[in-house]
C-alpha cells in the first residue's frame, strides 16, 4: 500500500494565500513575499519581534555596539561637510530594535551642535518592533518620530541610514527560457496542500533588459521594485535641501543571475514555502541596480565597499581599542569576537556592502573619495 504524503501543517496565512490562488490563480513570487512579509493579519513583520538571539536573525547593530557607534560618527562627519544645517532630519529605515540608533546617538554626544539640531524619524512598518524602538530610546535627546514611509518625514536636510533593509524588499524572479529565447516569471501556485514554482507572463516589465551576458536556459533574474520607490523618495528630499545616505545590506556588486531568495528561521535556513509568515525571507540586494538607479535619481554614488573595509576605515580599530582599555579579559574576549564577526571578509566584512549616496554635499562622505 503507498505511503500517505505526510499532510503539511498549513500556517494561516498559507491557507489564506491557498484561497487565493484558489479563486484568482498563480500569484507572483514577488506578491507571494510581499504577503509573507506584510501580510495584514498575518505577515511576518506584522507580528513579532523577528531580531537578536531569541529571535530569527541577527543584524550587525545587534553583535556590537560599534557598529552604531560609528555610523553615527559617519552621519555627524556628513553634517559637517553639509555645512551643519538646522532641522536636519536624521532618518532610519527600519531601525529594527532601536540599537543601531541608540548606539549613534550616544557617540553623538561628542557632537552636542547635531544632536541639538536634529530630529530623528523612525520608518517602521511593524508595530511590535515600533515598541521595541520605543523601549530601546527612551530618554534619548534628540525628539522622535515613527512614520509608515519615507516620504511623511518633514521636509529639510537629510542624513538617512538604513542597515539590512532592502534585502527584505519583496523581489520578483524571472526565470530565461531558451526555447523561446523570452522570460517567464516565476508564480506560486498552490496543488495538493503544498506551494509550488510554476512559470507564467511577466507581470513587471522594468528590469527585462540585457543584464551584461546572454542569459541560459533556466536562469533566474531578480527585480526589487522597492529600490525604486525607496530611491525616488529619497531624492525628492534631496531636491529641497542637502541630503546623504548610507546604505548597508548584504547581496553582489556586479550584475548576477540566479535565485537568491533565503527563508530562515530561529537562526537556520528553512524552505522558502514552509510556514510561510512565519520565517523571514530576505533575498540578496543588487548593488549595481540600486547604484544605477541612484544616479539616474540625481545622486553621487560612492561604493559599493566590502563592510569589513569601510568599518576598518572610519575607525573601527581605535573605537574598539578604546572600549579594550575599560574591558574584563572576558570582555575583550566577547568584543574582539564580536568585531571580527563584522570585520572578518569569511564572515559578515565581504557578503555585506556599503553605499553612500549624497545630493547638495560638496565633499565625498568618509571614507570615500572621488575617483
Ligand atoms: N536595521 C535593523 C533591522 C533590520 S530587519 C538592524 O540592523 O538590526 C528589517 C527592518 O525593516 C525591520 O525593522 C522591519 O520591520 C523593517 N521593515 C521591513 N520592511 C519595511 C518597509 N517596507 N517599510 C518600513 N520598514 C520595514
């Protein structure tokens, strides 16, 4: 007698999903995600605390404290060479838990002109790590503010900071079909209470032009179009006043092929389809897309540097040496660990990249320069 396939224990949201591939047919992988991710009831930000050791992932921010440290330097450096406007805005995307922004706003303190000239503005979308931000910077100085989207924060400078937030950008994937020399986009159906990879029509144009090389039968594109409208956003502040950005995240600096996407799970990697709203997805960011696009935005572009490197260069080293001369010997052992996992190019230094990105600053922002 054959074996019963052992039936899939159905998250809500996959039977949510399951409905309605029932009733309007495949969905994109990009909506599958997006709904993964933002799902009103059920999505995977909208309901827990995903970050740090009892969560699902770890973020830079959340191993040391001088990462943090250092970008707000980096964001104070960057006010300087604006001129050290007033009202500037000091904005994150996606502060997670509040501790790269907390860690900033405590190096800070050896700028009090910025902290007293600033307000800082949290875009968030999820409402249990809102409260988490709240928790982390309580009694902080400079005033806050949460906001839905980039674009409800006040007018006026700007020096914005996102770490590990495009990556969670929901992406479409194309998938090259040699037969008809064409794209397919790769859709989620839903057959025998599992979810699978079919192929259909492209349901989004924009990135289906020559990538570099001839593409082979069954190689997959990715496509963000959240970088678009992060971007877009982003430059028309910078049409209205000096702005700078620095952006961190993990993915490749040339244009790639192939699928990217990775679901994980208290700190492993699942299936893409399992539990779905459950394990975050993130997929790699194409840097060379978001470089182009910056440009095309009216942006100056610097980077993308392997993060270990860009660390090292704006002071990781003395930063660290400095918290050394206060440490236990159990201390130094937990820091020096901690600083190499964010240095190390075999661990977070080479996959994780930086970019800055200025409008209206007359000088390349620290470390770079004009090559
Ligand atoms: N920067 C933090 C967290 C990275 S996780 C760190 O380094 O620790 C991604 C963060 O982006 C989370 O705070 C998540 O809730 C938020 N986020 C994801 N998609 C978003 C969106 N579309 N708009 C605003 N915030 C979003």
């Amino acid at each position: 007698m054959p074996h019963a396939a052992p039936r899939p224990h159905l998250t809500p949201l996959a039977r949510k999903l399951a409905a309605r591939i029932a009733s309007q047919g495949p969905m994109s992988f990009h909506d599958y995600m997006e709904a993964c991710l933002y799902d009103p009831d059920h999505g995977y930000y909208k309901k827990r605390e995903a970050l740090g050791r009892g969560g699902d992932f770890i973020t830079a921010p959340e191993i040391s404290q001088v990462f943090g440290e250092l970008i707000g330097l980096w964001a104070g450096e960057v006010w300087r060479q604006m001129g050290e406007p007033g009202a500037v805005r000091l904005i994150e995307l996606g502060p997670g838990r509040g501790t790269l922004m907390a860690d900033a706003l405590r190096a800070l303190r050896v700028l009090p002109r910025f902290l007293e000239s600033m307000t800082v503005h949290l875009i968030e979308t999820s409402e249990p790590l809102r409260n988490a931000q709240r928790a982390t910077l309580a009694g902080t100085v400079p005033p806050i503010s949460w906001h839905g989207r980039l674009s409800d924060v006040p007018e006026g400078p700007s020096v914005l900071i996102a770490n590990e937030f495009f990556d969670c950008l929901p992406v479409h994937q194309f998938v090259f079909s040699a037969a008809t020399q064409d794209w397919r986009e790769r859709m989620v159906t839903f057959e025998e209470r599992t979810f699978e990879i079919v192929s259909g029509p492209v349901t989004n144009q924009v990135r289906l032009s020559p990538h570099g090389s001839v593409p082979g039968d069954g190689d997959i594109l990715e496509f963000r179009p959240g970088v678009e409208e992060a971007l877009s956003a982003f430059a028309a502040r910078a049409e209205r006043g000096p702005a700078a950005a620095l952006l961190i995240d993990y993915g490749y600096s040339r244009p790639s092929l192939g699928d990217t996407v990775q679901a994980v799970k208290q700190h492993h990697f699942t299936g893409i389809f399992d539990a779905p709203g459950e394990t975050d997805l993130t997929a790699h960011v194409d840097f060379s897309h978001l470089d182009a696009r910056a440009a095309a935005a009216g942006f100056e572009t610097f980077g993308p540097m392997p993060m270990g490197e860009w660390l090292l260069r704006v002071g990781l080293e003395a930063r660290t040496q400095q918290l050394l001369a206060s440490a236990s010997e159990e201390e130094a052992r937990g820091l020096i660990g901690q600083v190499s996992r964010l240095v190390d190019p075999a661990q977070m230094g080479a996959l994780f990249k930086v970019v800055a990105l200025t409008r209206g600053v007359p000088v390349p922002p620290p470390p770079f320069s004009r090559e």
